[in-house]
C-alpha cells in the first residue's frame, strides 16, 4: 500500500527513542542520533494494510499515533489476532533480524501515524554495537512465548461515537446522560468537535492524532460527538472509533441517512470494522415496530430500542458500548421451566438489570417476558393464563407424526406473540435443533410466535416445525443452555439458569407396568399414584438428555450459575405453577445477592448513581 513518507518529526523523536532503548538496550547519543535521522513518518488510514504475512521485510516500524492490528494464518488456513499494537511499541523486528519473511499481517484498526527504520540503520548499528543484536533477539523471544496460542482482545480505551442522525433529538443531553451511565465503569471524557478545538487547537485533521491518544491514555473511555453534517471533524472520529452508535428518531423515515451515506462510504473506511449500533428513540408510551425496515436499509452489528426519559434503556446502552452488558440464558425443561418466572423475580429484586436474553425450548419462551418488558406479575399472569386457560396440547391426534396436532399451540403463541423479534426491548434468540442440517439453529430475526414454536417442538410430542424447508425441533436435543450462543454475541456477564435434575433416580416401580395398571392406580381412588416412566415423560427426559455434556462444558462459561433443586415436581407439573416459580425464586436470591457484593457496578437498585432524566428537543 502507498502510505507515504516524511521526516520524523520533533514532537514524536522522543517517543521513537524510547521504544528504540527498550528495543536494542540503552543506546548512545550519536547512534540514537543516526537512527532517529534515518527514520521516516508514515501514515495509514483505518483499514490500510502495512504489510501481509510471507512478504520480504525491509524496515522495521514504531507507532507514534493510532492502533495496529496484528493477525497471523495458521498451518489450517485460520487466522489468529494475537495484538493490538498502540503508540510506543515496536512492529516488523522479527523479519528484519531473521531475513524470512513478515511473520504476521498488520493493518490499521485506527488512522495510524508509524516511524520506519530501515534495515540498513538497523545493519549499521549492529555492526558497531554487535550487543543490540543479543538484545533484540531477548525481545522477540519473549514476545512469540507470550503469544504462543494467544488470541487478543481489544486493550486500552474504548472510544465510542456517537452520530445523530436526526435534528429531532436533544444531543447533548442524551450524550451528558450515557457519559453519566459509563461512569459505573471507568472515567470518560466527552469531547464534540468545539470542546476538541478548545483542548487541542488548530483544526481537526493529522495533528489531532497525538492528542486524541493520550486522552484514550488517560480515561477508560473517550466519548466523541460527531456533527449532524459530514466534516473534518466526523472523518477524524470515524477513523478512531471503536463503537459507532447512530443515534435516530423511531419515528423519521428508516431511510439511511445522507451523513450515514458519507460517513460509511468513504474509501478509508470501507474495511474498519467498528462495532454499528443503531439507537431507535422512541416516545414514551410507543412500542417499536417495523424496526426490519431500519435494519434493511444500513449494515448494523446490533440494534437498541430506548424509551425517551427512561434511564434503565440508556444504561442498558452503556452497558453493551463499554463490554459489561448482562445476558440471561434460560434452559428447557417442560413445567419445571416456571422456576424461571422466579429467578426473573429474584433478579428484578435484586436490581440486577437483564440486557440480553436467550433459551432454549420453555426457557426461551420464558424469556420473551423480558424481552418486550413486562414486569414479574404480568408474565406470570400471562403463562398461568396460556398453560392453565387455553390448553395449549390439548389437540391431541392419532400418534403418527406427533402425540399432538400443534395447532391449539400455535394459535396461543400467534396470540401472545404477535410481534417480530427485532421489535422486542430487549436483544433476544431461541434456538431450535436443525434435523436437516444437523446442528443448532439460532433465531434471533423474524417472527416470534414461529422461533418459539420451533423451540418448544419436542420430538414426537409436537409436529417439526418448518423454515426454509428444514425440519426444526425442540432446542434442547442439541443444545439445552445455550451460554456458548450468548457469549458470541455479547460482551460481559452471563447469568444461566439450569433446570436439569435425574428424573428417574428413584425408581417407584420393581417393574414397567403394563398400560392396563398404571391408568388403574391413576384413575381408581384409594391406588397410589406412582410415577412411572411413560411415554411423554421418556421422551421429555431424552430430548434434554442428548445435550447434557454440551451443557456442562456451557456452564463454564457462565459467571452465575443457577439450578434450583427440582427432583419434587415433574415435566408436566403445569398445575404446580407457582410452587415451581417459587422455588426458583428461593434458589435464586441469596445466589444472586452473593454475586451481587462481588459485582457491585451491576446493583441497579433506585438510589445508587440515580437521578437522570433526559428527552427530546423541545
């Protein structure tokens, strides 16, 4: 790639010159002189590429402003990030001293501003310091054992832009509030382009870049505001973020934007991979809909509904920008799934906020209560109406494809959830277990009613559900806690709640009994109503059984892990609701109070750090 090059300039020699001591040893001032003289100033835009692994290494770089990437093709064809290379580190040593090839590919994550040193400086001070050659070899070996199997993360400060789309919206006060919500986790300095002519002078451009690093230096995040039209300012801070929040009126036209158009069309960008979010604001009392059209019309990573004046959504924004967000992820286990409805209740009690939620079979139909924001009473009200009321397997029909027809479930489902998925407050996914493809199927856009209904298709109990010709069951045969599938998709904590417990571990029989007497000893009064292994109860147990390795390896991944003690109720237990709820509710809380005074920062009970309160533009 032509970069270009200029002499190194004053401001940054003493930067250069330390990480060149660090690199070689302590060096004199005449040869530190000579290879500061030989170095040139080089700059990449976001996304550039500074060289790619295999190619010849003629040059060695330090970086003054900015952050690389360094990423690495392993023997199998995968690639591997193994650093995130920031101002006053040292890149390319190891094809310089070798004479092979570039061992990794670098690019630039930010507008990166580099100073190269070519071989023959190099050459030139070993020949009269043969030492430095020793020293930097000390410095490669301990780099590569370091990064032996290393995967890297994102370090140093996140800097997050926002970038209204919309002149409806009161920027400053919603940017004053998300900058008070990132305060539960670290220091945050704001900065529109006004407040950075103030701090750094001149005009936005190159010489911002020195400045805009040592803020990230200095604070945990660094939060830019672009201007409403494309300018100098707005293409520095696209080059430099990290997260880019569009924030936009629910309300205006979900056609993409002429600053979203300029602002993501630039040549220099087309390959930065900042994280997209996409705030839809919307008036108190509306519900989101029709939030497809929105995510039709851009590329986004991840979408947000907040309400206008509700402090809990934009902290819930803040969570996810800075990586503390918290997922919920709800396992399947039949009735035994309304332990659920008590942990939801323990959690809400605890302040505990929920910013994501996930299951499989009941836990994700159990979850969706979350998702579009009813409280703890309505939820229980609405599944002691859907599973007390309106039958919902009741249809049963000849046992040729299923013990029941599904079409009772489907109209309760179509009833209670009406809405698609990407209109739900909450981020949300249930998974299905893909008979034709032979592997987890996650839902997460579309329709509601259908994810459920292909999550809770138990085998043999209800018909296969069908998406794009594919045959889809119950979630739990494949994966019944589906932790992994939350952890790629968020960054923070996750809180799963297991239902599993050994069904038969107490056997009530010496034997199978034989149709003609179970339905005895349960229709005959007087006869003692044993549980007995049939059919609906072998297949509940089997469906979840098949995952049971998987979820205890998923559980690992978890930061709470919670599996009240259910042996007392059955899978079909659907009158014993509110037991089961409370059970859950019991196991829960004093687990999550203990959680709770390791994890602080996510107490969100009314009186710590509250107060805000913000809204629209008049």
């Amino acid at each position: 790639m032509n970069i270009g090059s200029a002499p190194l300039s004053a401001g940054y020699q003493a930067l250069v010159a330390a990480a060149l001591d660090q690199l070689c040893g302590a060096l004199d001032e005449a040869s530190l002189a000579a290879l500061l003289a030989d170095a040139r100033q080089v700059r990449i835009p976001v996304g550039g590429t500074l060289y790619r692994q295999g190619e010849p290494g003629d040059c060695l770089h330090v970086v003054l402003t900015g952050r690389l990437q360094v990423k690495v093709r392993e023997a199998d064809g995968s690639e591997r990030i193994i650093a995130y290379p920031q101002p006053g580190e040292v890149v390319g040593e190891i094809a310089l001293l070798s004479g092979a090839g570039r061992a990794a590919t670098i690019s630039a994550v930010r507008d990166t501003t580099l100073a190269t040193i070519p071989r023959a400086a190099i050459d030139r001070l070993i020949a009269r310091h043969p030492q430095v050659f020793s020293n930097i070899a000390r410095m490669i070996i301990a780099r590569l054992t370091g990064q032996r199997g290393h995967i890297a993360t994102r370090s140093g400060a996140r800097t997050l832009l926002i970038v209204p789309l919309h002149r409806s919206l009161c920027l400053d006060e919603w940017c004053n509030a998300l900058r008070h919500e990132l305060l539960r986790f670290g220091t945050v300095l704001q900065l529109d382009a006004t407040l950075a002519k103030a701090r750094f002078g001149g005009t936005p451009g190159p010489d911002y870049g020195q400045p805009l690093d040592r803020c990230e230096q200095d604070h945990d995040f660094l939060l830019l505001v672009a201007n409403p039209v494309p300018d100098d300012w707005n293409r520095i801070c696209r080059g430099y973020a990290d997260e880019i929040v569009l924030l936009a009126d629910a309300a205006q036209d979900p056609a993409l934007t002429e600053l979203e158009r300029w602002l993501f069309d630039m040549p220099e960008t087309k390959s930065h991979h900042a994280h997209i979010h996409l705030a839809l604001i919307h008036a108190a009392e509306a519900k989101p809909r029709r939030t497809r059209d929105w995510l039709a019309a851009r590329r986004v990573d991840r979408h947000h509904h907040l309400r206008m004046g509700s402090r809990e959504d934009l902290a819930r924004l803040a969570r996810f920008l800075s990586g503390n967000a918290v997922g919920l992820v709800l396992a399947g286990g039949g009735a035994r799934g309304f332990a659920h409805l008590g942990a939801i209740r323990a959690l809400g009690e605890a302040g505990v906020p929920i910013d994501m939620v996930g299951g499989a079979s009941f836990g994700a139909l159990a979850a969706t209560g979350l998702a579009r924001g009813l409280n703890d009473a309505e939820s229980f009200a609405e599944h002691r109406l859907a599973f007390t009321c309106e039958d919902p397997l009741g249809d049963y029909t000849l046992p040729v494809m299923s013990l029941v027809r599904g079409e009772h479930l489907n109209r309760v489902l179509r009833s209670h959830l009406p809405m698609d998925i990407e209109d739900l407050w909450l981020p949300f996914f249930a998974v299905s277990s893909d008979l034709s493809a032979n592997r987890v199927r996650v839902h997460e856009r579309g329709p509601l009613w259908q994810a459920i209904r292909a999550s809770v298709s138990l085998p043999a109990i209800l018909p296969p559900a069908i998406e794009a010709g594919h045959l889809l069951v119950d979630g739990g045969v494949l994966n019944n806690l589906p932790i992994d599938v939350m952890r790629s998709r968020m960054q923070g904590k996750i809180i799963a709640v297991d239902l599993a417990v050994d069904v038969f571990a107490e056997a009530a029989y010496q034997r199978i009994p034989g149709t003609l007497e179970y339905l005895t000893d349960q229709l005959l009064p007087g006869r003692p109503r044993r549980a007995a292994p049939t059919l609906t109860r072998v297949i509940l147990q089997v469906t979840t059984l098949a995952s049971r390795k998987e979820v205890q390896h998923a559980r690992k991944l978890a930061d709470l892990y919670l599996n009240p003690p259910l042996m007392d109720f059955d899978f079909l237990d659907w009158r014993r609701m509110r037991e089961i709820a409370e059970a859950g509710y019991r196991h829960a809380l004093p687990r999550i109070e203990e959680w709770l005074s390791r994890h602080p920062q996510y107490d969100y009970r009314p009186g710590f750090m509250n107060g805000w309160r913000f809204g629209a533009a008049a």
